[in-house]
C-alpha cells in the first residue's frame, strides 16, 4: 500500500484572490509583515502497489485533480507499513 501526498498551486501569474482574501485578513490581525498568501490543495490517496504508480497519479491530477492551464502539482509516494 502506498500514500501518494498531492499537492497542487496555482502557476505563477494566476491571480488569487482567496489568497489576497486571507492576507488582507492577517493584516487586520496585525500580521502586517505577511507579504504574499498563495492558497493551495493538499490530497492524500491511499493506492495499492503497482509499478506505473507514477504515470497513474500524473493521468489522474491531469484529468480530475487539477487544472493544468492555471495549476501545478506535485507529489510524494510513501510506503505504507
């Protein structure tokens, strides 16, 4: 069994504005040296062990998990004792 830890971010260039939104919101708490807020997606998947487990989870957040016009990915696969 592996877990495949997704994590997935906006390109740079894309605006966004849940980031800005959660920024301007640790200025009001008096955060004011946070420059920047990028908000991302994280996933765990729990798969079985296969050896094309990497072109799987690629054609997965390809097709379902993210956008490729306006996100990247990446990810980790940890063994499962």
């Amino acid at each position: 069994m592996r877990k495949v830890k997704i994590y997935i971010t906006l390109k740079e260039g894309v605006l966004d504005p849940q980031g800005k939104a959660v920024q301007n919101s640790l200025h009001s708490l008096e955060y004011k040296n946070v420059s920047e807020v990028r908000v991302g997606k994280y996933m765990e998947v729990m798969m079985e062990d296969t050896n094309d487990i990497e072109k799987q989870v690629d054609k997965m957040c390809d097709q379902l998990l993210a956008n490729p016009v306006i996100e990247n990915y990446t990810y980790t696969i940890e063994e499962v004792v």
